[in-house]
C-alpha cells in the first residue's frame, strides 16, 4: 500500500496561525527589553548589570508558575481537542489559582525584603543598591505578570493568540513611553532612574492586562469570563490535575534552583561580565520569543489531536515541528551573530563588556539548535500527557553534570567568564539524542480525554501515516 503524502502547506499554514502572532508576540516583548537596556545603558554599567540581575530573580518566579502553565495548556489543549467546556473551565480556574499564589509570594519578596534577594545574587554593595530601589517597584508587578500569562496560554490554547499579541503591542508602546518619560524625567515628571523603568514597567503591565480582558469580553470567549465556572472542580480532578503537573512543577523548580545557584556563580564575575550578562539575557530573550511560537504551535496542534482521539496526526506533527523549530533557529543565530556589532553597542557593550557580551552570544547560539530542539520535544511530551520524560532527563543531567561543572569552573577554579558561561550547556547534545529515541517511539502520547484513551487501544507509531494533515 503506498504510503499517504504529508500535506506540508496546510500543516505549515496552521503553524504559522499559531506560531506568528506568539512569535510577534514575544519579539515586540524582547524589543522592549532591549529598549530598556538601551535607556538604563546610559545610567552606566552597574544600573544594566543590576536590573540584569534582578531579571534573574524574575526568571526564578517563572520557574516556579511554569509548572503549572504547562499542565493547563496540557488540560486546555486536549478538552479543546475533545471540545469539553466544563474541562476548560476547571482547569483554568485551579492553573490561575496556582499561578497566582507564585506571583504573589515573589512579589511580597521583591517589595519586602529586596536586600535579602540581591546579596543572594550578587557580592557588588554597588549592584545590590540599585537592585534594591528597582525590586522595591517592580515587585508590584509580578502578580500582575504572572496574571497575564495565565491568560495567555488559554487564549493561545482555545485559538484566540490574536489577542495577547494586541495586548502586548499596547504594553510595549506603553513602557517605551513611560521609560522616557520616568527614566530621564521629561514632561515635567522627575528624573527616577531605574525606579522609573521599575514604574514603568507595572504600569504596562496593567494596560496589556486591560487590553487583553476589553477585547475578550467584546470577541465573547466562552471560557476567559467565565468565571463562575472556573473554580467548581472535585477531588478527582484535582487529584489529576496535580498528578500531571507534579512533574512539570518538579522540573521548573529544581531548574529554577539550579539556574539561581548558576546565576549566583556568574554574578561572582567582574562587573563588565554581569552587565554583558545581562546585555546577552535581552538577547537569548529574542531567540526565545521566536522559539515560544514554535513551542506553542506544538502544544496545541498536538495537544488537541491527542485529546480529539488522532494519535496518527499528533506524531506526524510532532517531528515534523522540533525539525521545523530547529531550522528557524538557525536562521536566526546567523542572523544575530552578522549583526552582533551594531547591535551590542546600541546597548552600551564596548571593550572587555563588548568582547564578552559576543562570546556569550556564539556561545549560545551554538548550541541553540540543540537547546531549542530540546525544548519543543519536552513540550510537545508535556501537551501529550508525558509529563515525566523530559522532566526526568533535565533535572537529572542539571544536577549530576551541570551544575557541578558551573561551580567547580566558577568557584573553585575560577575560570575565565565565557568557560564558565559554556559549562551552562554541556547537557544538550546528550539530553537531545536521548529525548529524540523517545520522539520516535511515540510512547509520549498519553491522552487524558476519553476520546483520547479510546484512539491509543492497539495503536503503534508509524512515520509512514501522516495522519489527517495528509493528503
């Protein structure tokens, strides 16, 4: 029997539905960054490395909600599959519920007790001062980050990503403005430094957040508003809930302490190595917010066909995204390593800032290929209902290989900045050779939706089927 062709221009035309507004979505975000950096960059170098590190606490909060967003897009993505309304409605309500009590808890921190958090980052008296005004501010703002994304990812799930992006145009265009305004005090108002970037940023965040529930409301979502329905969940499922996000909350936390202990070794460096660290974190933001589109489209398009009962579809998809992913990223590495030049001294890299500002950046873009590969086949498991396999894999190879050679090279051999930094990454190539054995035997699709469980009775993966995106 001759073999059915995959349809590649239907299945790339409901990528890009997904993938370009998320990708959009993260560039306008990673453009603010950037303008950020820029602006702050002209305070001086240890006003960049301090915000930079206070970054890092941020990132650490994220780690700790990002279990659960991807146990909800698990939960969204196969109810919307399997077109389950109450399934959607409960799981959002108990995904915001757990988000939110994350972000308030790094909020009362940052506002609270901003020095204890910076003297854990960093030694620089210097550094830790402004961090402490910065964190004071923006902590205000967590609860209202982590609010946004919770949204987010049900919109980007139930197909609406239209409306964060329209939500973050708003919030960029609102924090440039108010960065100018509050930084460097024009029109009348005082000249705050960082803490006006601090303001700034709280303020956008409310806008995008008001943005995003306005347009909503008026496009009628069936789930966003519905709040009455959000919170009517059982022991049951909550029981299922919790069981398929353990391992992902496991993994976001033990990475996120992983990464911190890895931030505190690079925040040991010279200053002209924390500031190019931070210079390069708004960078690696750019290649991500184009990988998050990917990540995405992968969570959904094979979420939903896990949960509508079409394992064939899920796995011809699967594949064919991580490959897709990795393609563009390549792309783009080559792209950012041409204009490295222009591009580090807009943000106020110049020599021994500049020389290790570049050196993280081909760093990092050399393994991207790897390292975003990684990525798209741990979400693409986690959508699927194996929350166990990737999560297993990264937290073992970050503890026994990782993080050892991170603090032996940093700590107690004091090597150079950029062998230190390359360390970060020594785990990939293995981690990828092992999650694509994985990939191949489909074994990661495990539905949670009585369609879903119904479909994988006797069912075996074969690349030859491409499912119903085949002609």
């Amino acid at each position: 029997m001759r073999a059915k062709r995959f349809d590649w221009r239907r299945f790339l035309g409901k990528v890009a539905v997904i993938a370009i507004p998320v990708a959009l979505q993260n560039l306008l975000t990673t453009t603010g960054s950037m303008v950020d950096t820029m602006m702050i960059a002209s305070l001086g170098t240890t006003e960049v490395g301090a915000v930079g590190l206070c970054a890092q606490f941020s990132s650490l909060m994220f780690s700790g909600y990002w279990g659960f967003v991807g146990g909800g897009m698990l939960f969204f993505s196969q109810y919307w599959g399997a077109k389950d309304d109450a399934g959607i409605n409960r799981s959002y309500g108990l995904t915001l519920s757990c988000m939110m009590t994350v972000g308030i808890i790094f909020g009362t921190l940052a506002v609270l007790f901003p020095e204890t958090v910076m003297r854990l980052y960093t030694d620089k008296p210097a550094i830790q001062a402004v961090g402490v005004e910065y964190l004071r501010i923006v902590g205000f703002g967590y609860p209202l980050m982590v609010f946004s994304m919770a949204v987010a990812s049900l919109l980007r799930c139930t197909e609406k990503v239209q409306l964060p992006l329209y939500g973050s145009i708003v919030a960029v265009i609102t924090n440039i403005f108010l960065n100018w305004v509050l930084i460097f005090g024009h029109l009348g108002m005082p000249r705050m430094g960082v803490r006006g970037a601090a303001l700034a940023t709280v303020i956008s965040q409310g806008v995008s957040i008001l943005v995003v529930v306005t347009l909503a409301r008026r496009e009628g979502h069936p789930y966003l508003l519905a709040v009455k329905r959000h919170f009517r969940w059982n022991r049951d499922f909550i029981r299922t809930y919790l069981k398929k996000c353990f391992p992902i909350l496991c993994n976001e936390v033990l990475i996120g302490v992983a990464n911190m202990v890895i931030n505190i070794v690079l925040g040991r460096q010279p200053e002209e190595a924390i500031a190019a660290l931070a210079v390069f974190r708004t960078l690696e933001g750019l290649v991500i917010g184009f990988f998050a589109g990917f990540s995405n489209a992968a969570s959904v398009l094979v979420g939903t066909e896990v949960g509508a009962g079409h394992p064939d579809t899920a796995y011809a998809r699967a594949w064919r995204l991580v490959y897709l992913c990795q393609g563009f990223i390549a792309a783009l590495g080559l792209t950012l390593i041409g204009l490295h030049t222009p591009i580090l001294h807009m943000m106020g890299m110049r020599g021994e800032s500049f020389r290790l500002a570049f050196g993280m950046l081909a760093i990092y873009l050399g393994f991207a290929l790897i390292r975003m590969g990684n990525w798209t086949q741990n979400d693409t498991f986690r959508s699927a209902g194996d929350a166990m396999t990737g999560t297993v894999l990264e937290i073992a190879f970050m503890w026994a290989m990782v993080l050892p050679l991170v603090w032996l090279t940093g700590m107690v051999w004091h090597a150079p900045t950029l062998v230190v930094f390359a360390c970060c990454y020594s785990d990939e190539i293995i981690r990828y050779i092992l999650m694509q054995i994985h990939l191949h035997r489909g074994k990661w699709i495990r539905p949670v939706t009585p369609e879903g469980v119904r479909a994988m009775a006797g069912w075996k993966p074969d690349r030859r089927n491409p499912g119903r995106d085949g002609i």
